[in-house]
C-alpha cells in the first residue's frame, strides 16, 4: 500500500515569513514543529488535514513552474476570490472536462493547483 505523506517545494533564504502569510494565512494551512536537526536549516512544514506541504530552503532557488502539488478543496470559487484579493490572481483551466480547477502562483512563484471536490 502507499501513501503521500507530503509534497516538498522549494524556497528561496529568508522567504518564510511571507511563505507563511500564504500557506497559513490565506490557506489555512497549520505550521508544525520541525525536528530540531531540521529546523537550522530554515523553512516551514505546513499542514491541513491529510495535506502535508514542506517548504525547504535552496540556495540556488527556482521556483516550480510546471511541477505542482494539486490541492482539492470544498468551494473553488470562495478561495479564488480569497486569493484574487490576496494579489494572488488564479489562472483558470478547463483542460479536463468536468473539472473546475485553476493555478495559482505562491509568494515565490512555485505553482500551485486548486481543484473543486
């Protein structure tokens, strides 16, 4: 049997505090403690339920323009409003029939996908 256990992306020094602006406070996403070896190098784990995303520091930062974890939410439109007044503009995609979905760029430019449940 497997499971996801969680979704790494990266982020560049320093941009925790705005990652976290994003992640927990337009997201709602919880920040759990990272074991101390781990928490000297910087970043955030972040979670919401089963949705476990880990933001870890690269010095040589780019950000994910085509990979992307894909979040499946309860009310697609409430969040794209949340996110369109945030600045965080969605960019909307009807390539799969029958599912409402759109991108979303996170504070540092990694993709981020948002679909209706």
């Amino acid at each position: 049997m497997l499971r996801l256990d969680h979704v790494q992306l990266a982020i560049p020094p320093g941009a925790e505090d705005l990652c976290r602006t994003f992640y927990s406070g337009l997201l709602g996403l919880s920040e759990v403690q990272k074991p101390p070896a781990l928490a000297k190098r910087g970043g955030l784990w972040l979670e919401c339920g089963s949705v476990r995303i880990h933001l870890g520091v690269e010095e040589d930062f780019r950000p994910a323009r085509k990979a992307h974890p894909a979040i499946t939410v309860t009310d697609l439109d409430a969040l794209a409003r949340l996110l369109s007044d945030a600045g965080h503009e969605p960019a909307w995609d009807d390539a799969i029939p029958d599912v409402r979905r759109f991108y979303v760029q996170d504070p540092v430019g990694n993709r981020i996908e948002f679909m209706q449940d």
